[in-house]
C-alpha cells in the first residue's frame, strides 16, 4: 500500500493534538509518536498497572515517559519505577540530613529521568541505548570514568549516597550500557545524558569520538611508566586483579552502610542470597575512591563481565585522575594509593610469575624471563578462585530477581533470555566443583613436540599402551597391520597416528587428542606433528597445552638436524614459550642406537640446555630424562643395567611432578573452536563443537554466542576428557554439542562466549611482537598469516611504531624501517580478509597471544597490547 | 589489445585507438586513463521523450560518445571498468556538459585523447599490445579446508574462487568425518578448476600446498577424470605442476611464483621478474640496509646522488589522480634510466605490487651504500623532537 492511503486514513486532528501534548511535556522537542508506538504505550501502561498496582507517586504520565523510553520493555519500566518510588520515599528520610548537597546536586539528577526520555526520541540515541555489543559497552566506559573525576572531588559524602540511589535505578535497568565500577559511572550518567540532549545526533557522534580517543589513552597511559613515577611518586600504574584484591580492604572510604541506606535497602537484602556481601566487596574492588555503603539490589550481569575485563583499565584512568589532579581535596586516595603499591610491590615479590609481571617484566629486568611475554601466575590461586566466586554467583541471583519481578511479563523478552533457562536450583557451583575436581588429580594439558621423526609418536603410544590406555587386542592388531605393510616400527605411533594418510606416510599430520593419567595428575595428551609444513596444526595443539614434552632424537646426525636451522626442535621449543608454556621435559630419545651412551647424552642435554635458557625457559624447569620410545626403556620403569648411569626419574615419574598452573576462571567465559562437525554427541541433534576453554566456566544449559557472527546456541552436553559432564571450567579440552545454532556460523576459530560478555572482533590492532631469526626483515606491509589458536589468518603489519630495549622496555627507536632479527618491537596488525575475535593480552592471556608466520617459518610472537578497532 | 590508430604530435598531445579482447587489457586502460583525458567509444544512453501529450517515453539507444574523464572505476573481479565524465561533442540525444558513464566494453574500439602522453603510458600501450609476453597461469594455494583458486595473468592475479570447507579433525577411533570432510573439498576444488581454468588459454595449472594435500588433490583430480570421463582435465595431465608453499592463502601465491620449477616454466614474464626484484630488495635490506631504501623521501635522496640500481615502482602511482605526482614520479624513472638503472613498475594487481603498495609503493636498491641518508633522517627527527619539548 503506498504512504499516500496511509496518510489519507490518519486522523490529522488527533494526531495533532496528541502532538501537542507531547510537545508541551518536552518543551517543543520535535516528536512524533507513531500510531503502532501509542498502541504499544497503551498496551504497556495497562500491563505495568496491572502489575505495580497502585504505587504512590507513580503517574500515568510517568509510566508513559519511562515506557518511551526504554521504548516498550516493560519489565525495565517497571524496574525503574519501582526504583523511583524507592527514591521518593528515600528523599523525604533524606531531607534532614543533607539538606543543602542535595538541593545542588538532585535537580540534575532526579531530571535526567523525563530529559533523557527526551534524548531516546532521536533514533540514533535509542540505538546506543538498546545496543549490547562490546563496542560500546567498552568504549563507554571511558568517558564515564573520566567524568567522576569531578563529580568525585566535588561531591561530598553524603551528596554520594542519594546520588547512587537515584542512579542506582538507572543503573538496574540499563544494563547494556553500564560500565565497571557501577557507582561511579552511574552518576554520571545523567550528566552525560543531558549533555546529549542540547544536540542529540551531534553530540553523540562526537562522545563516541571521544570516548574512542580517550579509551586509546588511558590505555596507553600504562605504558610511560617512567614518566608518571616522576610526577607522582606514590603512584604506580600497574594494575590487576591482585592490585584490586587486595586494595579491597585497605580502602579506607568503605564505611558500614549509614542508617538510611539500610533503612532503604533492608527488605531487599533479606531476599538476596547470602553471596550478598561478598558482591558488594567487589564492587569496593574495583577502584572507585569514594564508595559508601551501598548494596545493588539487581546487580546485572553486564556489569560484572565488564568489571572484570576492565578492572585494569579502570584503575588506569584512576591513576590519570591522580596524575591530573593531584589536589589536597583527595588525600584518602592518595593513602589509598600508598595502600596498592604497597600491596603491588609485596605481590611482585611473593611471585615472579605473577600477573603483574607479565607486563612489568618487558621493562623490569629479569634475564630468566627475558622473552617471556607470558608468565603464567602460580600463586594467586586461592584469591582468584575467591573472588570469582562472586562473578558466578551474582548472576544467578540475577536471573532469580527477574523471574520474580513478573514471570508473566516475560514473553516479549529478547530471546537471549528465553533460550537459555536454568533454574537456580539445578545450576551447578562450577567453581566448587572445581575444587571438589583439582583435589582430587590435577588435570593438565600436555603438549608433545619436537622435530619430524624424533619419535613423539611412538613415544607416547608407547606410554598409554604403558599406562593400558590401549587395550591389547587393538595393539596386536597395529603391530600387526604395520609389519603388513613394512613399517612395523611404527606399531606405537599408530596408536596416535589413525588417518590413512598419516600411517601410510608414517608421520603425524595433525593433532592427536588422548587422555592418560599418572599417579597425581590426569592429562589430556596433545600429540603434535612435527614435520614443518604442519606447524600450523602444531600451533593449534600447542596453545590449548599447560606443559610440554620436547622428544629429541639422541641418533649421531639426527639430533644435529632438527636442532639446526632447518630443524623444528628449536621453532618448535621457541613457539610453545611464547604461547604460555612454562614447563618442559625433554625426552632424550632413541638412546638405544647410541648404545645407551652417557656422553650422547651429555653432549645433548648441555646443547640443549643453553639453548632453552636462552629460549627464556628456566632452568629449574626443564628436566631432562633419557629414554627409548621404541623399547619402553624408562618411560614407566628402567631394565637392569641398561641406564646405570642414570639415576633419576623415569618419564612418567617426571611429568607426573608437573606444577598446576592458573586457571583464568575468573573471566568471561571463552572457548575457542579447533574443531566442528555436524551431529551431537550421543542421540542428540545438533553441531558438535570441541576445542580448549581459554577461560571462566560453562555448564549445560547454558546460552553461549558465537563470535563472530553473534548467533546463539544452547550447551546441550559436554564432554571433558573423554567422559561427559555438566560442567565444564577453564583449561578443560571440551567437546560440547550445541543446539538451535547454524553450523555456517561456525569456524575454525571462532569463539564461544556468553551473550552478555561477547569478546571483541576486530581487523586492527596493536602488538607487541618479538622478531625471531629472520631471513628477511620486517618492514612495513610484511604480509604474514596470524596464529592465535587454531585460527588462522592473512595479516599485515601496516606500520612499525617503535622497537623496545627488551630489558628495560626503552623505546630504542621511533618509526623504524624494518625490524632485524630477534627486536622487540611494537607494530600495528591489520586483518587482510576479516576481521577476526580477540582480546588484549591485559584482559585475557590466552586470547591476546599470537604468532607471525610467513613462508613456512614463525617470524615472530607476541601479544595483542590494543584493539585499535572493533568491528570490521 | 590491439592497436587501431596512434597519433601523438611533437608536444604529446595526441590520441590512441585501441582495441580491447581480454579482461587483462581492461586493466591496462584503467592505468592509462586519468582523470581529465577525453575518452571517445560507443555506449548505450537510455534517452527520453516527451510527446505533446506529456507523456513521456524512454529508449536505449546505443551511441558514440565523447566525454572528459571525471572518475574512473574498476571491478578485477569481472574485469568492469566503468568512465564517468561529462559529454564533450554534441550530439542529437545528448547535450554538451551532460554526464554520462561509459562502460568500456571488450571488442569495441574506443579512443582515448590524452594532453600530454607521457613515457609511462606509452610503454603500457607498448606492453599491452604485446601479444608474445602473454602467460597465463592458473593456480590453486590450498591447504587442508582452505582453497585459493586464481588465475595469474602477466599483470593480474584475480581469485577467481575461494574455497572454505571446514574438515573434522581426527578424533579417536573417528577419522571417518575427517576422511569425508576432505573428498568433499577436494570436490569442490575440482569443480572451482573446471568452471574457471579454460585449458586453451592456460599454459600451466600450478596445485600449491604444504604437506601432501597437493598430492592428494591431484590423485583425486585425475581419479575423477577418468570416473566421469573429463576430457578436458585427461588431455592436460601435463599441466598440472605441483609445488610446495607454505599454506593455502593468497599470501603464499608469491612463494609459489618464485619457486624454481614454476620460473623455468614462465621464464621472463614480468611478474617473475617483479618477485624476483622484490625478494633481492628484502635481502639487501637485511644484509646491507644502507643500500636499500623505501619511501619517496630516501628515494629521492638517493636518487640525486645517483645511487639507484633499481628502482620498485608500483603503478597505484601514476595512476594518482594530481598531475604533479604523477610527474614526479615520472621524473625520477626518466632520471634513473638516465643513469643505466633499472626501473620495474609493479602491478597492484599481484601479491607482490600489494606488497609493494604496503611499502609507500617505491623502493630503491643502490648501487653503493648511502649511510648518510638515514642519519640525515635521524637528526630531523631529532631537531623536531627537541623543538617540540
């Protein structure tokens, strides 16, 4: 039908006059509300009537501003009003108290309400409102964190307090946006708001401009590390969770709620789950200076997402409002500050390997680690795992409240929350039961590697058939069908090695996936190809593995091939370093044709050794154990008189020594997909999806989105090592079995992740890369193909920003030509096909790791330091 | 292409007729064309009348226009190259000043009008119409779910099809997905290489992968051949070469171009040429980095002191839309011929002119070291740094 009849029906008078309404209430705004919209607002208002009743100090009119504009989802509506008649009453308790403060500071605030509603009227506004992805959520909080600055210096206390109440509803209901430290950002939200209004389109082109460039800063304000210890001498930039953990108590802001907060919140305490107060700790722990006792009633689970992926930079930009404004209006930050590097410098020194270090150590010295770009934190276990209790428990309290509010309400719900239901009751404690797990035998993710030929396969074969991972029959059967074809040496690798393809050729093409258990621990054995041409399958192995085994082949002449220049011993050693992997057993192998030569031996383990340290590997970390896959000698036990010289451990002995490392269960939840099919596990319908999670928890039932592409599926079963499961945590090698998803939607690579917390995508980024021994120099527009887990991917290093002193994190030189051999430098990458999923090292170690590969040869490794665009 | 007609007066100016008969030459318009250039050929108008009555009638009448060049437009894709610009010879159906875009269309003569014919775009003409240097090759860059299917021209590489087919990995007691997964893409590429690669244009069909999925593909190929009875892959066999690169993306197409096998197949096409100077720049680079220079400034620098050997050019910069960059860049080709060095002009097209254009699409190899030049540099840079603190 065209526009024209559309018109023609219209009743122009009515029209006009609701239009008239409209205008009066928004001071002559340009507004039009639709017909479709006014039945909606109708339909709305009933329904909220029906379901607050008679509330006093709610108007007709109210409901109507604030249905427009959350533009019809009742159930925020409702939210917010409820929220508002809390404030109301709130306000009248306040009233005697502070008086003056808040007659400056509530106008603002109690209009942003209806002023904002104004604000939703430009469509491109609602759309900023209403938009969930990272993109904005990550570039808003900037600004925000920013502005308390000042709200923070001029505020007083008690001010404080009835503006986060205020904002609080704010804050409960638009969850999409709301940022890290959620006091903080929500009072200036308002501000924010009303500034947008004068203008709506411009301005918000202009805030996002800013936000973007002032994101850029304050994450770069890390890296002059220098400079800010000269201007501020009790301030230090670096930043974790540790630092926040631990600043938790020592903030000396954190007063017991004041009488008038309780009075306000103590009926919603009673219905919260006694998880309660440890979430407000939290909260506290995200570094904001001027907390008071505040409880959030409905906390959403965005706010926590973001509170963890940018706990960092929120303590930056705090440190930008120290280095700014030093003004004696803020000594308890000052204190505070003192507090945090205090706490820094003890978690430095408690370990080495800790979180902090792994940026600190690019510029501290620490010639163990020289090229480490990621430690991997030992230490910080039993906090961590504490802390992300709260993060997991939050959001089931979350869902709760919903469902209370008015399950009736819910069936214009967006679809995210419709499709994934578990009842608080069924859902499963991840983290306690991951406890209950590790008690138990630790699991971890070995990888094996080493040049073409050195044996991995037929190593390890021999050590599950060792173990009796192998059942007999299947084994007579391999020796069998090997000797048949003239390779009955390979009878072991065959265990590993199943594809036609691969037992005719008799080498190992890609990744084998076994599991095996020693006496302490239980292993998820990641068998890689040697052979060069198959790295990029070695890569995808190697960056789901905690520990390693490197099989070198002890033969006269063999050794000295894979370990030269055109041998994979030492890419292979120099790869699974910069991916993570701290601890290493060297296999000596095939010792049997060297007579069981102790010198042999010797020689091996001294070439080997310096190359290792050199490699950044410690040495109280390497181990060395001579051994012969093909005879089983020493590998579970050792014959009499073969090895008498040798009188350490046997292989197994060795990793079963294998040090537990930290799991990042803490953050968002993350899998990365090496692998696909079509078809459930068991009877199930649906898309099979295996592959390493990087980080957090998942349990059936659960949604999860597919990044990129966005499409969502729900977790249907799980298998963890071989055996299926509800749950699932970080460092866990899954298969799990989607449904209600589109197996188009999936690649090699992509990431699973929770809908509220999708990781980010982008085509431009900047890293920090180590140059290995090039034949040719980088040098701008340097095609190469980008490594980060099994994904892989043409790249361009589009400019050379500068190259680092790697001992002490000097900048040697600014906009270099080319890059020789084994620099440290800073460069821009930019995606040549698409844009791909990816995280800053800061927010999440797996996920901000990559590789440079070019022409069959690892150029360089390094991680991600900024997204410098989202998006395509 | 075919040359109809040239005429070029003693000041240059002048016009060429020329006939376009494959996709390549619509490449080589598109670098002689620039903006401001008369361009004459044939092109269809869809021209309005309006009767007495008012109504108003419309027809598509083909039709010989002259128009000046405003923008110019090019899809390597399906080779469409499309010329905006403003009537200039009036006409019944179209006035003078009247925009009109032509579509440059294969085997239709076209004459374009040039103020001055410059060095660089007579020798494109020269080229283009060089049927002898002809080489087309078809090759496909794949690895295990990834296929790049491209045909290489003396100045185009196209993909004419990318292949993405995600293979199961291999699971325990499992491979049967995997082991299907991969016929399955085989299959695909097949059917990519039969629909794109016309056996009587292409010399040689170049399978490229690590590992021995190169091998395994070309099993398959002729597996199939045989099964289904293709005639046109059966009577071919011999020009299917495989080489080893390093994995299946557009990347590793250079590594294949430079790998010795397809070299003596394809000696002195010009794209081996262009690899070849570009691989040696890389290298003088890391060993003598004095000698080898990239940006207009060290260049030049060089340039004035006579030290070019070779000089890299990408064509993205005559193609520049300002007269004086355009000169610019002409001069210093003239000034480094003038000496005896070698000037090669990459085309954007290929791996390695992209490169290239990442590179600020100039690069110099010298003749003898010229340490001076970057420590000219650094001290500017030094000079400016402290002016600003």
């Amino acid at each position: 039908m065209s526009r024209h009849r559309n018109i023609r029906k219209l009743n122009v008078a009515e029209i006009f006059e609701e239009e008239y309404e409209y205008e009066e209430e928004y001071g002559g705004e340009n507004f039009e509300m639709t017909l479709k919209h006014k039945k909606q607002m109708e339909e709305g208002k009933t329904k909220i009537k029906s379901v607050i009743g008679q509330v006093e100090g709610i108007t007709d009119k109210d409901i109507e501003d604030t249905l427009w504009y959350y533009y019809f989802d009742t159930e925020k509506t409702i939210n917010w009003l409820l929220d508002k008649a809390h404030k109301a009453q709130s306000r009248k308790q306040k009233q005697a108290p502070s008086n003056n403060s808040q007659e400056n500071k509530d106008p603002n605030i109690s209009n942003s309400g209806p002023q904002s509603q104004g604000l939703s009227l430009s469509s491109l506004a609602q759309e900023s409102l209403s938009r969930s992805t990272g993109r904005i959520s990550l570039t808003k909080l900037v600004p925000s964190k920013s502005k308390t600055t000042d709200s923070s210096q001029t505020a007083n206390l008690n001010t404080r307090i009835s503006q986060k109440l205020i904002s609080s509803n704010l804050n409960s209901s638009k969850t999409r946006m709301l940022t890290t430290s959620p006091n903080l950002s929500d009072s200036t939200h308002p501000l924010e708001q009303s500034s947008s209004i004068l203008d709506s389109n411009a301005s918000i082109s202009s805030n996002s401009n800013h936000t973007e460039h002032s994101f850029l800063k304050s994450s770069f304000g890390s890296q002059p590390l220098n400079f800010k210890k000269d201007t501020i001498p009790h301030f230090s930039t670096t930043d974790s969770v540790n630092t926040l953990q631990i600043q938790a108590p020592s903030n000396p802001l954190i007063a017991p709620p004041s009488i008038f907060a309780i009075a306000i919140f103590a009926k919603l305490q009673d219905v919260q789950l006694p998880s309660n107060d440890l979430f407000t700790f939290e909260l506290y722990a995200t570094g904001s200076s001027n907390q008071e006792g505040f409880a959030f009633d409905k906390p959403s689970p965005d706010d926590i997402v973001l509170n963890a992926q940018s706990k960092k930079a929120s303590s930056t930009s705090k440190s930008k409002q120290i280095a700014t404004k030093p003004s004696p209006l803020l000594p308890p930050v000052h204190t505070m500050n003192n507090g945090t590097k205090k706490s820094i410098d003890a978690s430095i020194k408690k370990s080495d390997d800790d979180d902090i270090e792994i940026l600190e150590e690019e510029y501290k010295e620490d010639e163990q680690l020289k090229f480490d770009i990621g430690a991997l934190s030992l230490d910080s276990e039993a906090e961590s795992s504490k802390f992300s209790f709260n993060n997991i428990a939050t959001p089931i309290k979350e869902s709760e409240n919903q469902g209370a509010v008015s399950p009736q309400l819910l069936p214009n719900e967006q679809k995210t929350q419709t499709k994934a239901n578990i009842k608080s009751s069924k859902r499963i404690n991840v983290i306690e039961e991951y406890k209950k797990r590790i008690a138990d035998k630790f699991p971890l993710n070995l990888v094996v590697i080493g040049h073409v030929d050195a044996g991995k396969s037929t190593l390890m074969g021999h050590l599950l058939y060792l173990l009796g991972e192998v059942n007999e029959k299947a084994m007579k059967q391999y020796e069998r069908d090997s000797s048949k074809i003239g390779k009955s040496s390979f009878a072991y690798a065959w265990v590993l090695d199943e594809t036609g393809e691969e037992r005719n050729r008799g080498i190992t093409m890609d990744i084998a996936i076994r599991k095996f258990e020693t006496e302490n621990r239980r292993f998820t054995l990641l068998d890689a190809p040697g052979h060069r041409d198959f790295i990029p399958n070695m890569i995808s192995g190697a960056s789901q593995a905690d520990v390693a085994i490197l099989v070198v082949d002890a033969t006269v002449g063999e050794f000295e091939s894979g370990f030269e220049a055109n041998g994979q011993t030492k890419e292979h050693a120099l790869l699974i370093r910069s991916l993570g992997v701290q601890q290493l057993v060297v296999a000596v192998n095939k010792l049997d044709t060297v007579e069981w030569s102790k010198a042999r031996y010797d020689e091996i383990v001294e070439k080997l050794g310096a190359f290792l340290s050199q490699a950044g590997f410690r040495k109280d970390k390497i181990a060395y154990i001579p051994c012969s896959g093909l005879i089983g000698e020493n590998i579970i036990r050792r014959s009499p008189g073969i090895l008498n010289w040798y009188g350490g451990e046997t292989l197994t002995q060795q990793i079963d020594k294998f040090e537990p490392p930290t799991r990042l269960l803490e953050k968002p939840f993350r899998l990365s997909v090496s692998d696909f099919f079509k078809g459930g596990i068991g009877n199930i319908a649906g898309v099979t999806v295996a592959g390493r999670i990087e980080s957090g928890t998942v349990q059936v039932g659960e949604e999860i989105i597919v990044i990129p592409g966005g499409e969502s599926g729900v977790v249907k079963s799980l298998i963890v090592n071989e055996e299926s499961s509800k749950w699932a945590a970080a460092g866990d090698s899954v298969m799990l079995t989607l449904t209600d998803l589109d197996i188009l939607q999936l690649k090699i690579g992509s990431i699973l992740c929770p809908p509220s917390q999708p990781v980010p995508v982008t085509s431009h980024f900047l890293a920090r890369i180590v140059v290995f021994d090039v034949k040719i120099p980088i040098t701008r527009g340097f095609p190469v193909i980008l490594h980060r887990q099994s994904l892989n991917e043409p790249a361009n290093i589009i400019k050379l920003v500068d190259i680092i002193n790697k001992n002490t994190g000097e900048v040697i030189k600014k906009n270099p030509r080319h890059l020789p051999k084994s620099t440290t430098a800073t460069v821009e990458i930019k995606l040549s096909n698409r844009p791909i999923p990816l995280e800053a090292f800061k927010d999440n170690k797996e996920l901000g790791r990559i590789m440079l590969r070019k022409g069959g040869e690892t150029v360089a490794a390094g991680v991600v330091v900024d997204i410098l665009s989202y998006g395509s | 292409m075919k040359r109809v007609k040239k005429r070029i007066e003693k000041d240059r100016s002048g016009f060429v007729e020329l006939y376009p008969e494959e996709l390549e030459d619509m490449w080589h318009v598109y670098n002689l064309i620039s903006v401001g250039d008369n361009l004459k050929a044939t092109t269809i108008r869809r021209v309005q009348n309006e009767s007495s009555t008012g109504s108003v009638e419309s027809q598509r009448i083909r039709l010989t226009l002259t128009i000046t060049v405003e923008d110019i437009d090019f899809d390597p894709q399906g080779g469409l190259l499309r010329i905006k610009g403003r009537n200039i010879v009036e006409n019944k159906y179209v006035k003078m000043g009247m925009y009109h875009t032509i579509d440059l269309e294969l085997n239709r003569n076209f004459t374009l009008f040039k103020a001055e014919w410059d060095i660089i775009a007579l020798e494109r003409i020269e080229e283009a119409c060089d049927i002898t240097k002809q080489a087309d090759v078809a090759a496909v860059v794949l690895q295990e779910g990834l296929a790049n299917v491209c045909l290489v021209t003396q100045h185009m590489t196209i993909v004419r099809q990318r292949i993405e087919h995600p293979i199961p990995r291999k699971r325990k007691g499992f491979v049967t997905n995997y082991e299907k997964g991969l016929q399955k893409f085989y299959d695909q590429v097949l059917q990519a290489i039969l629909r794109h690669v016309n056996f009587e244009i292409i010399k040689v069909v170049i399978l490229a992968s690590p590992g021995f999925v190169k091998d395994q593909l070309r099993e398959y190929i002729f597996a199939e051949a045989v099964k289904q009875d293709i005639r046109s892959l059966l009577e071919n066999k011999s020009k299917f070469i495989l080489i080893h690169c390093s994995s299946g993306h557009k990347h590793s197409l250079q590594e294949v171009l430079q790998d010795p096998a397809v070299q003596s197949q394809l000696t002195d096409t010009k794209f081996a040429r262009e690899i070849v100077a570009l691989d040696k720049f890389f290298k003088m680079l890391n060993d003598d980095p004095d000698r080898a220079f990239y940006g207009w400034d060290h260049v030049r620098k060089a340039e004035e002191r006579g030290a070019i050997g070779t000089l890299l050019l990408s064509d993205e910069l005559f193609r520049s839309a300002d007269i004086p960059t355009r000169k610019k860049y002409i001069n210093l080709v003239e000034s480094v011929r003038s000496i005896g060095g070698k000037v090669l002009i990459f085309s954007s097209l290929h791996v390695s002119g992209e490169q290239l254009n990442q590179l600020t699409g100039v690069a110099a190899i010298l003749n003898f070291p010229l340490p001076d030049i970057e420590l000219e540099e650094d001290e500017n840079n030094q000079i400016a740094t402290e002016d600003n603190s």
